[in-house]
C-alpha cells in the first residue's frame, strides 16, 4: 500500500501554545500514527516545500469520556508531531495568518 504525503500529514494542531511556537519555526501536526520521524520529515517538506531540521513526536491518549451512566467512552488515540525547521527554510504560509 503506497502512503503519500497527505496520508502521513492529517491535519494541523491550531492552539494557542503552538501558534506561540511558530515565531520560533516549530509547527504542529496530527500525524498518522504508523509515521516514523523520517516520513513525517519527508511528507512535511514535499507539501510544504521547506527544509525541516527536526521532528518530536508523541503519541497521545484518547481521554476517557463519559456517555451516560456506564458505558464510558474514550477518545481516539493520536500522534502528534512537532516538526522544527531550519533557519534558512522558509516559514509555512498556512500558519502566518493564525497568529
């Protein structure tokens, strides 16, 4: 199964702590969770067009959720992936009009 660069990126993170990190060149994504450092590193770079430096992932837990009297729920689990660029890369337009 061929995985292209928009199956491995799926979507931005847009909170106030990571829009606080895009002055710095870090930007956030919810990532497939089967992605490795590498193809993160790769997919952000060919749809974005910019070099990256660094990726951080961590994988987050579905919160428990309560839907009624007993049957609590959870949440899906996810991957997040906080992907540095470097200093010569430009910066991701998406983001710059967030801040």
């Amino acid at each position: 199964m061929a995985t292209t660069a928009y199956d491995i990126i799926k979507r931005p993170i847009i909170t106030e702590q990571s829009m606080g990190e895009t002055e710095n060149k870090k930007y956030t994504f919810e990532v497939a969770k089967s992605a490795n450092k590498i193809e993160i590193a790769k997919a952000i770079e060919e749809i974005f067009g910019v070099k990256v430096a660094k990726v951080n992932t961590l994988n987050m837990i579905g919160k428990e959720k309560r839907t009624g009297r007993f049957p609590a729920g959870r949440r899906a689990s996810w991957k997040k992936a906080m992907v540095t660029l470097t200093a010569d890369s430009k910066s991701i337009e998406f983001f710059e009009g967030m801040v």
